[in-house]
C-alpha cells in the first residue's frame, strides 16, 4: 500500500471506509443518522522502546501496518464500515509517525467497539470474518528474537453521545528476555544465538482484547540476537534472547525449553509470570547446568531508560536463586504456580522499590507473610522483602498481605503463592482462588457477559442488559434486580468470600448501599450464605448469587473460593466416588470449555438446536452432536434422540471409570438417566426417533443417574478393560452436564 503523509491521513482513512460500505452505514430499525466519528491515535510510547531491530534496541522505525475495524456493540456483528479492501480485509494505511488520525462514518443511534491493530507488513495472520471471527494469530515457523512481531493494539466503545476519541495503542503481548552475567558466558564466545519453546495462547480475539484460552506449543526457532544489553545491564551482562507471548487469563506462560548456542543441551525454566505490555526479564546463569538458576523481575510496562533495572543483581549474586518482583493484585494458583526446586529460596518484591511497611496513620495497614505449613515452607518479611523458603516434602499456601501503594489511599490486598516444589510428591490439600476486578484493565461502563476465569474458578455474570457492566466508580461489576453472578469450578467448592463496594449514598432519607441486605438478596442455589460476613459456605461444584427484584444494585468487586482437599494437583479419591481407590484424574472437560464451544448468539429464543460440534479442552478435542445454547446456558445437553452423542478424545492410558457432575443450574429439572460408555466406532442414528436398545449392545459400561442436581455419575469401566476412548450416549432423554473427569 503506498504511504500517506500525515496531514493526508484523516481523508485517506475517510475516504477508504466510506468507499467499502455499499451505503452509508444507518442502523434501519432507528433511521439513525450517519456522523463522521475521529480517533486520534497517540502512539508516542508504542512505536519506543522496541524490540531490537538490527543491532539497535531503542528504534522501532520502519512501518506498521493499521487495521480498523467497527463491531456492532450489542452482537459483535463486524460491519460494513470496516471491510477495507473488500474480501481478506486490507490494511487503512501505513504507520510511521508518532501521531494519527482515523474517521469513520457511523450512526448516530448505534453504541460500536472499534478495534484499532497495527502490525508490521505479514508478521500475523489477521482474520476478520462473517462468522464473527476478529483476530490475529501467530505463523507457523517462527524465530526467536524476530522483532519483525512487534505489534500494537487499542479498542475504543464508541456511543452517540461522542463524535472524538483519544486511543493509547499498546503491546497486546508480553516479551520474555533471558540475560547472562558477563562473567558467566563461556570464555571467547562472542555472538550469541537461542531458540525458545513456549506454552501460551496463538492468538488474539480483536473484539474482546483478550488473548485465546487455548494453550499452544509454540517453537521460536534458533535465531541470533545482537543488540546489547541496557539500562543497568549494560556493561555486566549479555542479552541472550527475545521473545513475544500473548498472555492467557492465568498470567503465566511454560517455557518448556530454552537453549542458547553456548550451552550444551536445552533446559526447562518452567513457569514464568507475564503481563500485558510488560517485559519480563529471566536474569541468571543459565550456562551451567549442574547450577542453573535466574531472578526473574517484572517491568510493568514498556519503555523507561533503566528497563532492566529493579531489584536485585544478575548471576549468582544475589542471596536467594529466584526473585520476582511483584505487583499489587498478582496472584499466583495452584493452577499456575511459583514453580522452585527443593531447598530453592524465593525473594518476593512487591511493586520493586515501593515495598514498605506502613505503619499506624495509613490504616495501620503493614506487610506480613505467614504459610500454611511450616514444615513445607517458611515466609518471613525480611530486608524489605518477602522471603520464602521450602523445606521439605509437600506443599504450602504462602499468604502475603500488602497496602495497595496508591500512596495516599491505603487498602490491605491478599496475596496466594502456593509454592509447588518440583523433584517431590504433592500430596493434594485445600487451595483456593481470588478475583480482584479492578486488577482486570476492564473499560469502564462495559458489560462482560463471557466467564472471568482465574485458576481453578470461573465467575460469570447475567440476566438484564446491565448486568455484569463494569465501573471504576465503586471499583467493581454490577449486579441489577434479578440479576446474578456464578461462581463455577472443576473443584468442590467450600466457601466464597463476596467482597462488595462499602460506599453509602444518602437519596433523601434514604441511604443506599451496594452491598446485599435481607431486602436485595434473592437467594443462593444450595449452601448457606451469611448476609453479615458476605460468605457462602457449602459444597457445591457451581454456586448462584442471585439479586431479588427491585431498584437499586451491588457492586462486586472482589471474589475468593476455597475448595476442598479431595480436588488437589494430580490428585485423585474424592471426586467422582473414587475416594480410597487411588486412582487420578488424568482427564477433565471443564465446565468453562463446554460453555466456550456450546454457546451460540445466533441462536435465538429458549430451544437449543443440536449440531456437530467441538470442544477444545486442555485434555484433547472432544466431538459430538449436542445442543448449542442461547441465553446463557451453562452445561452441555445431550439427548437419546437427534444424533446426539459425544466423543472423548484418543487418551494414552487406559481408562478405569468416567464420572459425570450434573448440572446445579436451578432452571432445569433432571430426571432418572442412564450413561452409556459405548466404541467410538458406534453409528449413532441421526432420526428424531429414540435410539434402540441394540446401541449400546457392546458397551464398554453404564451408570444410572438420579435427579439431583450436582450429582455425580460414576461410570466403572473397571481394571483391566484397556480402553483409551469412548462414546457417551444417553439413555430415557435429555440430560444436563456440568463436566466430566476422566480417571485411570
């Protein structure tokens, strides 16, 4: 595409929209009025501060390419206005300043979400499409240090009350840079070359500005680095490697495998905490592998002159072997851990040099670290760190309590490490998880209607058109009359700690609160909850929070879960009946990724309409036909009719029984069903008829279900039976599924 100067590209963007759409774009149920709508996008830090390109760190010159796309608000529909280029959806126009100006015509009477991407000419596979799909993705055959990636991105909720936005354009990924000592690098050698393999998302849904669930294998294959080191750096250490990751809901990322051209075999450094537009930095000696170790430090954001400055030194220098410096509102889960290696020390900095204790006059608010279990592992506020050190065999919930550093507003956070000593059994105990919404870089005045997922929980929220909207005022997400949030996990739910905005507001004589009382509760789905604490104790797989009808709402701003200790790491015995048995979960469909692959805006009304289908799953691909679900439905529905059956993907061991959670959802009813585990191979008849007895005349096993809800199915396939895939069918009905675990 030919370059543009500057003081041409509001026309050219204008004129290059306005020509795609076969009209000018109105909304025809509200004859809206079409109005010229500008985006000045700043992208003064964006285009700074760049990967290496060449032997340069600091320039990021040469051009990127823009992409501008406006959805419809409400369905995420893409539309007219955006397709430039017609079909394969074209870049507006060439990058190469600080500044730009972006017009779009749009109608006055319809709410947008424009999507602003800018990347250099074929580095990603962009994807708009009429299915609803908006996203970038990364290529196969990548290579490590590849500045070539470098990309930026914005969205903007545009209403008619405004005509003129302002855009911050950011890096939608995080980077990961290794760097050695000088002291550390082998004798004589002078350039240096790496390869990387990572665990993280492929790629990015532009509508939603949040990396995909799905974890990948990505291999960032051998390339040379020869930019040097900076900031504090500069002169001590070598910069071994640089790459860009997408970051996934949980915060961290596997890097399954690094190798630098001086060592002498690849190694795994486990998990790594990233951040959005962040960097983070693995300092250490990674050429001796009998000693391999690193610090890892956090740089929030991009830019700043000593970008690899911070806490603590590079090396062996330092007196612990792994340090991370820690924001305010990270938390780390059992699902993705602090990983060390036994007898490994861990230094933890929160927010670098802002760490402090802070003493009576801010609240009385101060630092304290306590564990769970001492024998496992020690937590101590020392030298203006937090200091954790294993001890032996097990594992231990690590408690870090901070002020939030605003400097003038204190607030005490929680913070979980749950340290994960790798070399010895972790025998399963209880865990828990926590949501802190405010930590989300959520846009104000937005509804989000998709699952939070942080760990082992998933919160969702619904019900009217206002339900689940996020706001700053009040910190948290509101729930309106009849409204409701979910709290769901894989794990048996114990407890969840609600926390709610405190503000009053005086209308009249009247003062509102945002918290529930005995008038706005609406009501639990099982457990208790204690109206006077904000706590719902219990077990349930799945807890709903419900508003009672009325005026007024409540603000959410924080959850904590606690599970019980039968659904551990790696552990098996309590879920499912298999208490005592010894066998463990190898496999799960989770609830989350039934509701990813089952839900369908398109559909419309209350009936489902079954279809081929599936699901993608941390366990492998399950197929099948089942119901696609409008409305927020939260469960997978199958049926003894219409072809419907499901698939478990080819596991490598064999399978000793199947155990099916029903749903808790209060809105249906369930009733007596039988499971069927039948061969894959089975045909399955795609009449509206009831399946005839001589389906599951070679099954593998069966189980009867009852009616109530949240109840486990256990289907025994017994010891020695050596099968590694199965067909589910059902027997007398309809049938509502919260998720399976597959066990061995």
């Amino acid at each position: 595409m030919k370059k543009v100067l500057y003081s041409l590209l509001a026309a050219f963007a204008a004129l290059a929209l306005a020509s795609c759409a076969k009209e000018p774009l109105a909304d025809p149920v509200k004859d809206g009025r079409p109005v010229p709508v500008t985006f000045s996008l700043d992208l003064g830090s964006a285009l700074t501060k760049a990967a290496p390109e060449s032997s340069v760190f600091d320039d990021a010159s040469g051009e990127f390419q823009l992409y501008v796309a406006a959805f419809a608000k409400n369905s995420g529909e893409l539309l007219p206005a955006s397709c430039i280029g017609g079909a394969g959806f074209k870049p507006v126009v060439t990058l190469n300043a600080k500044s730009a100006s972006v017009t779009l015509t749009l109608s006055k009477s319809q709410d947008y979400r424009v999507v602003f991407f800018a990347m250099r000419e074929g580095a990603y596979d962009v994807e708009f499409g009429d299915n609803g799909v908006a996203r970038f993705s990364f290529k196969r055959g990548l290579k490590a240090n590849d500045a070539s990636l470098d990309a930026f991105y914005s969205f903007v909720d545009v209403t008619s009350a405004s005509t003129s936005y302002s855009v911050t354009m950011k890096r939608p990924f995080a980077q990961i840079n290794v760097l050695a000592a000088n002291g550390d690098v082998p004798s004589g050698q002078k350039t240096f070359s790496s390869a990387m393999t990572v665990q993280a998302p492929v790629s990015f849904d532009l509508y939603a500005g949040a990396a995909g669930g799905d974890l990948e294998e990505i291999v960032f294959a051998n390339n040379a680095i020869s930019a040097e080191a900076v900031g504090k750096y500069k002169t001590t250490h070598k910069w071994l490697a640089m790459n860009y990751v997408l970051v996934p809901a949980s915060g961290t990322v596997k890097v399954s495998s690094f190798s630098e051209s001086g060592m002498t075999e690849a190694v795994n450094i486990g998990q790594v905490p990233v951040r959005v537009n962040g960097r983070t930095n693995l300092v250490g000696n990674v050429y001796s592998l009998s000693d391999f170790h690193f610090n890892i430090q956090i740089n929030p954001e991009f830019g700043g002159e000593d970008e690899y400055g911070g806490q603590g030194g590079g090396g062996g220098t330092t007196v612990v072997d792994t340090e991370i410096t820690m924001a305010d509102g990270k938390t780390y889960t059992t699902e993705s851990p602090l990983v060390v290696t036994a007898a490994q020390s861990v230094k933890v900095l929160v927010n670098g040099d802002d760490f402090a204790t802070v003493e009576a006059g801010a609240n009385g608010a101060k630092v304290t670290a306590t564990s769970s279990n001492t024998a496992v592992a020690t937590a101590e506020v020392k030298d203006g760190a937090v200091l954790i050190t294993p001890k032996g065999n097990g594992t231990a919930n690590v408690t870090i309590a901070t002020p939030a550093y605003t400097k003038t507003d204190y607030s005490a956070q929680t913070f979980v490490l749950p340290i994960k000593v790798e070399g010895i059994d972790v025998p399963p105990g209880p865990s828990s998880d926590t949501i802190v919404f405010a930590d989300l870089n959520l846009e104000n005045g937005t509804q989000y209607r998709d699952p939070f997922v942080q760990g082992n929980m998933s919160v969702q929220f619904g019900a009217g058109s206002n339900d689940g909207k996020y706001y700053t005022t009040g910190a948290g997400i509101r729930i309106y009359g009849d409204g409701w949030v979910t709290v769901s996990s894989d794990k048996t739910i114990t407890k969840i700690e609600y926390t709610f905005d405190p503000t009053e507001m005086k209308d009249g004589d009247v003062t509102k609160t945002f918290i529930p009382d005995e008038a706005t509760f609406g009501g639990v789905d099982g457990g208790s909850y204690d109206l006077a604490t904000q706590t719902w104790t219990g077990s349930a797989k799945s807890v709903k929070l419900t508003r009672a009808t009325g005026t007024g709402h409540w603000r959410l701003q924080k959850i904590v879960v606690s599970y019980d200790g039968s659904g551990g790491q790696g552990g098996g015995g309590g879920q499912g009946g298999g208490g005592g048995t010894g066998d463990e979960t190898q496999a799960s469909l989770t609830n989350a990724e039934i509701q990813a692959a089952t839900f369908d805006a398109e559909i419309t009304g209350d009936n489902p309409s079954y279809r081929d289908g599936t699901i993608s799953s941390t366990s492998g691909t399950w197929t099948g036909n089942f119901a696609k679900h409008a409305n927020g439905v939260k469960y997978l529905q199958l049926r003894n009719k219409k072809g419907a059956y499901l698939d478990s993907p080819l596991f490598s061991f064999a399978i000793k029984k199947v155990v099916v959670t029903m749903t808790s959802d209060a809105s249906v009813s369930l009733a007596e069903r039988v499971f069927h585990l039948v061969p894959v191979e089975t045909t399955v008849p795609t009449t509206d008829d009831l399946y005839p007895v001589s389906l599951w005349a070679n099954e593998y096993a069966s189980a009867r279900g009852g009616s109530e809800k949240g109840s486990e199915v256990t289907i025994d396939l017994g010891e020695s039976a050596g099968v590694k895939q199965f067909k589910l069918v059902i027997e007398k009905g309809a049938t509502y599924i919260d998720h399976l675990d597959v066990y061995y």
